[in-house]
C-alpha cells in the first residue's frame, strides 16, 4: 500500500468528511491545458451567508480506466501489466 503525504491524507481526509456530510458534487470543469470539459468530484465549502465555494479533487473516467492505470503489484514489485489486468496471461 502506498503512503500518503501530509497534503494527501489531509485531501483524503477532507473528502472522506464531505461524503459522509453530503458536502460533495460532480460538476463539468474545463481543462485549462486543453479545453476539455470532464467531470469533476469536488467538496462543497459552506461559507457564512450561503455562499459555497467548490473544491475539486478528482476528475471521473470516461472509459475503460484499465486502459489508463496498472496498480503495483501486491509484492511492490512494480507494476501489473496490461495483459495481466485483462486476463491474457496464464
């Protein structure tokens, strides 16, 4: 398992709070480097007077996220291969 930086655990820490406390909502945002409009999961920052600011954290998967990410191998011993993942291999 991966360890977490200080700046990490405490984004994992506040998202997990916004999902517990239905402070949490997907919005389309737009890629500055590319214009592209993906969707975004972002916590909702109540503020005093009503107003609510939007932090993201992550952008959804628009298609097979397999074909984007291979996780590390439970031994740590680098990472688990297109074919594994899809069952290619004996």
């Amino acid at each position: 398992m991966m360890t977490l930086c200080d700046d990490d655990q405490r984004n994992l820490e506040m998202l997990a709070a916004a999902f517990v406390n239905h402070d949490i909502a997907v919005i389309e945002c737009q890629v500055i480097a590319t214009g592209e409009v993906v969707p975004v999961i972002c916590a909702v920052d109540r503020q005093p007077g009503g107003r609510m600011d939007l932090v993201p954290f992550a952008e959804l998967f628009r298609g097979d996220q397999y074909d984007r990410f291979s996780p590390r191998r439970p031994d740590g011993d680098g990472f688990v291969s297109q074919a594994e993942l899809r069952g290619e291999l004996n």
